[in-house]
C-alpha cells in the first residue's frame, strides 16, 4: 500500500457529526490511521475543522492555539443543561423588555480578557475525566473558570416575537483558542437576567483557514487531496528559508541562531521547499519543537 501523503485538509464539517466522526471518515479516506484535528467542534456546530494527516499531526497543536472565527445565533428567554439547543430547558423568562441597546450593552461587557467557566457538558477534562462523562452520569462536574480572550462579540441582528416572546440575536465572534461560544450565549441571558442558549454556529475561521477554503467530506470523497506540509505550516506562521546544510542540522535537532521573526513557531523551509521543522526562539537561539523530516 503506497504511503499516505502528509498534509492538512480544511473540512466543512457538517451539523450533527462529532469531530471524531470526521477524524474517522478522514481515516478511511488517507488511508491511514494517523489523523487528528484541532479543536474540537461540537456536533451540532458546522463550519472548519482542521485535520491533519500522517506528519501533519505534529502542526495541530500548535494550529488549536490559533484565534478562531464563529456566526451563530443566541435565543434569549431560555436556559438549557448543555448551553445550546441539544439540552433540556432548566428556566425560562420573557426577554420582551429587553431593549436592542441593552442586549448589545451586554454583549459587548463579554469582550476583552474576560474569566469563563466551562459547559457541564465540554471536554474539559476534570481529574482525567471529560466533563461530558460526569454530567452524562449524573454528576456535577466541577470545571474552574479560566482566562479567554473575546475579541468581537457583536450582535447583526435582533429578531422578536415567535413562541414565547423570545428574542433571537444573530452574532459574529472571534475569540481565543478555548473560548466556548455556548457560555458566551448561556453568560449574555444570565447578564439580562433572561437566560439564553446557543441555537445555532459556523466556524468560519480557524487560524488562517476560513470556510472559503474548506471543503465538504462529499467532495473530499470525489477528490481526496491534503495541503502540503510547507504550505499548511507557512499560511500560519512566519518562514524562515535555510541552507542544505542548516536544513541537515535542524533535521537532527540542533538549533539554528534566533530567527528574531516571532514570539511563536517559525517555520523552516529547506532548499527544495519542504518543512524541515517549526523552531522557538530561546534567546539567541532558536530551538526545533518539531520536525518533520528523518
């Protein structure tokens, strides 16, 4: 069997699937059990999901770090156990007095360095244990807040009326690796009092990949390609070319002078275009933290 190709592929994951049902479909379509993606999209959720392919599993921990890019749609007046449509209503209360400029008032207090405590029902992990598991055993996950960064929470339209008099408000944001968009949508109705839900949300960007260059797994299905090492490392960090030699040296781990690029990874591009390796700066020095050549 030929080898599978290492590289990325930008999925436009569709509603209802897990991430790990794509990861699955992926599999079957490298040929390769050597697939992963970065971070996680809900099953209800559509939009980019990162994955990478055989060496390409070495980039996405640093891609899951990378600010994302979300639309969504929030419905104020309800509560759910999960903080999105797929659970069931713990509370209610008519939002109707809500004015546009107070819902948009308390959107925009969600921005900045703000402190966010998880879903119950997240993966975040809690003494080893996803806190999905917890909750779906009936018990309370204790998840600690942490510190998230939101960018733009902005509301592009308000809708009201409907069942229950509920108001619906179109948002778009873009926040930190980490942020979960269903706590900024279930923290806007505790702001107003109201409670509120996440019923809807795309990811329209992750990093540098935006749904523009995504593609469906029905497509990928027809015409299965991956985006070559160099060129997925490259869209999202800086480059630093290098001689065959410096190419050999950081292929065995030995560190180049520092790049003077970045805070973050550089990627070093070898003589004949491929990714020898993603470098930190650490001093005068820049240090390889990952390489993709033997």
């Amino acid at each position: 069997m030929t080898a599978a190709t290492s590289g990325l592929v930008i999925v436009d994951k569709p509603s209802g699937w897990t991430s790990h049902d794509v990861v699955a479909r992926i599999r079957r379509l490298a040929g390769t059990r050597r697939v992963g993606h970065a971070g996680t999209l809900d099953p209800m959720a559509t939009g980019v999901l990162v994955v990478g392919v055989e060496k390409a599993t070495r980039l996405l921990g640093y891609l899951a770090m990378a600010e994302k890019a979300y639309t969504g749609t929030v419905r104020l007046g309800e509560a759910t156990s999960t903080d999105d449509a797929e659970g069931e209503i713990v509370s209610a209360a008519s939002p109707g007095h809500l004015t546009d400029d107070q819902i948009r008032a308390a959107a925009t207090a969600l921005t900045g360095e703000i402190c966010q405590l998880p879903p119950q029902v997240s993966a975040v992990k809690v003494a080893g244990v996803r806190a999905y598991r917890m909750a779906r055993a009936g018990r309370e996950a204790p998840v600690r807040p942490r510190a998230v960064t939101v960018r733009r929470f902005d509301l592009t339209a308000i809708r009201r009326g409907g069942p229950a008099d509920l108001v619906e408000a179109d948002v778009s944001v873009a926040c930190s690796s980490g942020t979960y968009i269903r706590a900024l949508a279930r923290d806007l109705g505790a702001a107003l009092g109201v409670g509120g839900h996440l019923i809807a949300l795309r990811r329209t960007r992750a990093g540098r990949y935006d749904v523009a260059g995504a593609r469906s797994l029905d497509e990928l299905a027809a015409s299965f390609t991956v985006l070559s090492l160099a060129d997925a490392a490259t869209a999202e960090f800086p480059r630093r070319d290098v001689t065959t030699r410096e190419a050999e040296r950081v292929a065995h781990g030995a560190p180049l002078p520092a790049t003077g690029l970045a805070p973050g990874p550089v990627a070093v591009i070898g003589p004949g275009g491929q990714l020898i390796a993603l470098v930190l700066d650490e001093g005068d020095r820049a240090r390889p933290v990952a390489v993709f050549v033997s």
